[in-house]
C-alpha cells in the first residue's frame, strides 16, 4: 500500500516524497488509519518495523486538520523510555515537520534543567520526552497538559520494566483531556503491566499486532558460541571481528566497567572502539553515537542502553558477549543489524553465568537452538543440566526425599494428671501454692 492511499494531509506527502517514502510497512497500514479515525491504538510490531511513522504521522495530521484545544499547551507528546531511542524518534519527528510552522523540541534527563524551561517556555507544539524527565518538568509547572491532544507511548513495555509506571500515571492523570487520543506501542502485548496499563491509560483501544517479537527475522543471521570461563569468551570475540567482514560492529555486554575493558583491549589491537553506558553524561553519550553514525569508530561497545532506537544502516554485526537479564532484550540487540533491507550477523557468547538467560531466549523464540565452534577454540562447558525440583513439605520448605516418605510416629506427650484441691475465694478460684521454707545462709 502507497502513503497516498492512507489519506494523509498533503503537506504530509510531501515530506514523504521528498525522503522517498513511497510504500507504507504493515504496521503502518494497519495503525494509521485507525489512529487517524480518532481512536485509541494498543499496537505491537517487531523492531525495524516503521512504527515511528506509523504514530507521528497521524499525530501531525491531526494537528493539521483540527484545532487546537490550547494555545500554549503542547498538542502532542511522545514517551520513549531512553534518552537514545527519545533522540532517534525526535529525529523523524523533525524530518516530518519540514516545511510546516510547527515546533517540536526533546526533553530528556541528563541534560540542562533550565535551558529545558526556556525551551518550554517558547510553547513548541510537540515535545519527545522520557517519561521521568517530563514528570519533573510538570512538578516544577514548567509545562501544563491540558490541551493535550495526542500522547504517545513508543516502547510502553521497557518504560515499564525501567520502573516508570509511576510517572507514566503521573503524566496520564494531568492530561486528561477529554478528547485527547493515546497511542501506546509494545514490543509484546502479553506483558501484564502493559495490559494493566492499557486498561487504566486508553479508551476502548483497537489492538494490532504485527509480527509478534519472537518472529523469526529472516535477515539476520544468528549464531552461538559456549564458553568456559572470561578468558574464553574474549579469545572468540577477537576470532569473530578478526574473520568478520564488518562495516561496523555493536557489541553488548552487562556492565559498565565490562564495556571499558573490552574497548580498551579492542584499541590495543588498533580497531577503532568506543565505549557506551549509562555513567556518561549526556553530551558525551551523544558525542560517541554521533561518531558511531559518521563511522569515525566502526566498534560500539554498550550496554542495553543501546539496545533500542539506534538506527544504522551500516551496523553489519551484533556480538552479545553477555547474555541479556530480559529475554525481550535479546530481539532488540540482535534487531540493530539486518536493518533497512541489509542483512545482518548475530553472535551470542554463552558461559554458564549465561545459561539461564540462553535458555529463556530459546523457549521466548521457540526454536531449538545449536551452537557454533570455531577452530581451535572449543571449550569444556556443555551447558548445565536443568535442576530438579525439590519436594516440598509443609509451609512450601524443601525436606529431603528419605524423610518425606517416611511417616514418623507422633510421640506420646505425657500429662500432669495430679488431682489439685480448688479453694474458693468470694468469685475467683484459684489453686493454693505449696509454701516453701525460706533459705537460711551458712557460714561454711
């Protein structure tokens, strides 16, 4: 289907037709027109899929044609739960708004309080947040929702896992326009905070679901790697860039100090890494993504912070040296190459601080998985056997096996039956106490 089909307002088409935007994904099909009927939308689509158009073009084309319920007020918001994924959204947002008299402006922690509020003050008309920042802003009365028309929530069920339920009820319960219309996006609509969420945010919502997170993606490549130990894991890293045929590399690991080490090891051997996490500062962070997106490093180095919104073509390999805590997180690593038509390598390193992790992938993706060796660098570990479940007595304690089947005889308990003469004293009765001659001190 052609965006020209879609109804869009024309000053929309061009935009499109300038940036070549010629035919709309599925999910783009699928949520537009029912976001520009006016309705609430509860959508789900893997990554890679379009979704970002999918919610801000209905966004502005209502803006267009209808309006506004105040003048200063925003009339859209975008939540986005990370400062990256927030900085890629506000990019598209932006490449939309040409041409038009409208003003967006990004609102992300890490960043300068007050010269946020002198942004806010200028009243743009759409604002791409997180959600913890915003919720600050509308504590400090910076910025008032009540003419809100459209609030959008782009990855509802990682904002949700990052602890922002919170706020997100903040932020619902001061716009609550009576006619605005919420657009909420999940990578999964089986997360129950999400369905919670849905149930208390959205007006009788129309859900879509394209391509459920667990869909195989047919233009990447995966592959996984035991490992015995650390040493291990970092001998198959170098084979794997050594042999890679890369543009550019990202490779995910669990700490902080985990991405420094490897990056500092990675430029020994003069391959031009850099390191990513959440102890930057915010200019820093988008210093190195603005390298990493002009190739003046072709290795990235990152925790999950840059698992999602980061949308470059030229990423050919994805390397997990550690496996990810949440299963979903593992589809949006891997999701960062085999984008834009391009295909895409995955390599998993599994150890057994892994294995829980690796096993939840597989059961998530519903495939059986094997595992690669490369020559000369086949381990010992085989993986670990799945732990049998204690038996539980009672109270939920595990008891061991021999005395669980055992029936122990219940002991006797002996009774005082000794017959006591009872006194009554007007109304109470009470049993005479044995008087007890007092203790004469000895001088021997």
């Amino acid at each position: 289907m052609k965006f020209r089909e879609l109804g869009l307002d024309n000053r929309l088409m061009k935009n499109l037709d300038h940036y070549s935007f010629k035919s709309a994904t599925e999910i783009q099909q699928q949520a537009i027109p029912v976001a520009l009927a006016g309705k609430d939308l509860l959508a789900s689509s893997k990554t890679g899929s379009g979704k970002t158009l999918a919610f801000v073009l209905p966004m502005l084309h209502k803006a267009l044609k209808s309006k506004a319920f105040s003048a200063k007020d925003p009339r859209g918001v975008i939540l986005a739960p990370t400062r990256e994924l927030a900085r890629q959204v506000y990019g598209e947002l932006r490449t939309m708004l040409g041409g038009l008299s409208y003003t967006a402006t990004l609102i992300v922690g890490g960043e300068n309080f007050n010269d946020q509020v002198k942004a806010l003050r200028k009243y743009p008309r759409f604002i791409v947040a997180t959600p913890g920042r915003l919720a600050d802003h509308l504590e400090h009365r910076s910025l008032f929702l009540d003419g809100l028309d459209t609030l959008v929530l782009d990855e509802a069920d990682r904002m949700l896992d990052l602890g922002f339920a919170p706020e997100l009820r903040r932020i619902h319960n001061l716009a609550k326009h009576r006619r605005r219309q919420t657009l909420m996006f999940s990578a999964t609509l089986d997360h129950a905070e999400v369905h919670d969420m849905a149930m208390e945010m959205l007006n009788n919502p129309k859900r879509i679901s394209i391509d459920s997170a667990n869909a195989h993606h047919t233009d990447i490549e995966q592959k996984f790697y035991l490992c015995d130990h650390l040493d291990h894991k970092e001998a198959i890293l170098h084979r794997l860039i050594e042999e890679a045929d890369y543009n550019q590399v990202m490779i995910f690991t669990a700490t902080r100090s985990d991405t420094e080490r490897l990056t500092a090891e990675l430029n020994k051997n003069n391959l031009k890494a850099v390191a990513l996490s959440g102890g930057l500062t915010q200019t820093q962070r988008n210093t190195i993504m603005s390298q990493f997106e002009r190739t003046v490093f072709k290795i990235l180095v990152t925790t999950d912070i840059a698992s999602r919104g980061i949308d470059i073509a030229n990423v050919s390999h994805v390397i997990n040296f550690d496996m990810p805590k949440h299963t979903e997180e593992y589809v949006h690593r891997v999701g960062r190459t085999g984008r834009a038509g391009n295909k895409g390598m995955a390599h998993s390193l599994v150890g057994p601080k892994d294995w829980d992790s690796f096993k939840r992938v597989e059961s998530f993706l519903q495939q059986d998985l094997s595992f690669d060796v490369l020559e000369g660098l086949k381990g010992k570990f085989k993986g670990l056997k799945p732990k049998k479940p204690a038996f539980k007595g009672k109270g939920g304690k595990p008891v061991k096996k021999a005395t669980a089947q055992k029936k122990v005889a219940k002991k006797s308990v002996k009774r005082d039956k000794t017959f006591h003469t009872n006194v009554a004293v007007g109304d109470a009765v009470f049993i005479p106490k044995k008087k007890t001659p007092p203790k004469v001190d000895s001088d021997d």
